[in-house]
C-alpha cells in the first residue's frame, strides 16, 4: 500500500456498511520518539503519532504529534470548527504538534483536549510545557474555547455528536498501559464501529490478557510496532511493542484489521518495507501505516 491508499475494515456482522455511515480513519504521523524528516523516510513519513478519526462528522484524534500541523491546515482549510483530541500521555512526540495548532487562534473553534488524570494537574502541565519559555505565546493568546478532561483508566466517557440536542453519542473507554510514566490506551465506539488505540504499551502476561479483553472485536487496533522482535529484546523496559505481538493480539482478540505504526525513528523505508512483507505473508490482518493512508469502517 501507497500513502494515499484506502483500506477497508473487515467482518461487518452485516456484510457491509453504507458509505454514509462509514468512519474515515486518516494516518497524519507514523514515528515514535523524534520526527524522522530525511529522505530515507518519505515513503511511510517521518512525523510522530497523530490519526484522525471523521465519526460521520465528528473528528476525533488520537494524540498530538509532528502530524497534528497538517491535520490542523486541512481542517482550517475545511472550516471544521470543533475536534476532540485522545492524548495517550504526554511524552513530547506525542504533544508537540500543539505548538502551532492553528485552531487554537481560531475564536470559532472548539478544542477538547483528554488525558490522564494528573490530580487536577493535566491543563496545568499542558500549558507549562505549550508556553513561554519553549513557544512565542501561551495559553492565555489562545482565541478557541478550549477544555481540558483528565480520565481515569479502566473508565468510559462519552463525546456527543452531531448538533445541539442530538442524542448521538461516542463511547470512549480506557485502558491502562504499560509504560514508563503511564499511558491511556482508548477504545473509541458506535454501535457496531470500534477502533482500539493501543500505543506506547509494553506486553507481558497480565497485560496481554487485559488487552485482549479490551479489544475484542474490535474492527481496527493501531498498534505501536515500535521495534522488531529482535530489538525489543534489547529494548524491555522501554515501553514499546512489535508488530508480532500486534499481530497475535489481533488474532487473539478477533480484531477485523491491525495497523501498525509508532515505527522507531531508526527504521527506514527499506527496512519497514521488508518487515511489511514479513508480516503480511504472516497473515492478512496486518497492514503498516504510511502517512496519507485512509482506512473506513
């Protein structure tokens, strides 16, 4: 698959969706740690996690990386005006496309922003690390109307869709990972829809069985295939995962499509290339994310 590319999820219960209520996944960073901007890394981009998510209208979008820029201009550039961005914790790759984000200037704009809960502390520390000294302006220069939800693991929260006084709800449940500092693994839901948000999570036994627990049936689990098999060995403790262990999560959980991302800044076109082949002659269910890749559900 080429950036650009549409996917489409497998295993409707019905054999099929109408496009009107199809969900559009969109990959905006693929990389973890530090954006990777050299040419031996176009083919699957180099910035850090960001995918949106059009819920029919509603856009919500896991983390905030290098990827959220571009995602900002083209949601400037389509007038959106309100977005609710699942932060898995805030590592910088996963926050630094805040700095910038143009809907923060924008008076008309709506800007929830979910974390962690940090004891009161989550907007605190938000704004500490989005302001002055490390960026010309702070919080207070903001013009969007802009809150901050801490959440607890293992809880549900729910996002309304649609207008004022429309009843449509997403269901938004959260899952513990295992990570050094802690992180939020999102499992984000509608009816028969569900995609699993499960980056920057180590596995061993308990946490394997907790995921498979979380995302099961899930049509879509992004999963951090941050290193080979190989390199996670050197790498224990580091928080991260393999696209192996993704893939028998998958299976495990009857998970419809497992894409991988969060690739090391390391790993270059060449080198991902031949791990995607490695893993789809494994098994079908597995894809490797590319910037501009589209996926429905």
């Amino acid at each position: 698959l080429s950036g650009g590319d549409s996917v489409e999820a497998r295993d409707w219960p019905d054999g099929s969706v109408g496009m009107e209520e199809t969900w559009s996944v969109e990959i905006w960073g693929v990389r973890g740690a530090a954006p990777a901007a050299y040419r031996d890394f176009l083919e699957y981009g180099g910035n850090t996690s960001c995918i949106s998510v059009d819920c029919c209208g509603e856009t919500v979008i896991f983390d905030a990386g290098t990827g959220l820029l571009e995602l900002g201009r083209r949601l400037r550039k389509k007038g959106t005006k309100r977005v609710h961005i699942l932060l898995s914790h805030l590592h910088m790759d996963h926050i630094c496309g805040l700095y910038g984000f143009p809907l923060f200037l924008d008076a008309g704009a709506e800007i929830h922003l979910y974390g962690g809960a940090e004891e009161g502390r989550l907007g605190e520390r938000l704004g500490a690390a989005l302001g002055r000294p490390y960026w010309p302006y702070d919080a207070t220069a903001f013009s969007a109307r802009v809150e901050v939800h801490e959440v607890l693991p293992e809880s549900v929260f729910r996002i309304k869709r649609g207008k004022e006084g429309d009843k449509a709800e997403l269901t938004v449940r959260t899952l513990a990972g295992n990570h050094p500092g802690g992180s939020l693994l999102y499992r984000l839901e509608e009816g028969e829809r569900s995609i699993v948000y499960g980056l920057d999570c180590e596995t061993d036994v308990k946490m394997s069985a907790a995921l498979q627990a979380f995302a099961r049936d899930g049509k879509l689990l992004i999963w951090d295939a941050n290193f080979t098999d190989e390199d996670l060995e050197r790498c224990a403790g580091w928080g991260h995962s393999s696209w192996r262990q993704g893939m028998e999560l998958g299976r495990a959980a009857g998970v419809g499509l497992v894409l991988m991302t969060h690739y090391s800044r390391e790993y270059t076109d060449c080198f991902l290339r031949g791990q995607q082949e490695l893993a789809e002659r494994e098994d079908d269910i597995c894809r490797f994310a590319k910037e501009g890749m589209v996926i429905r559900i």
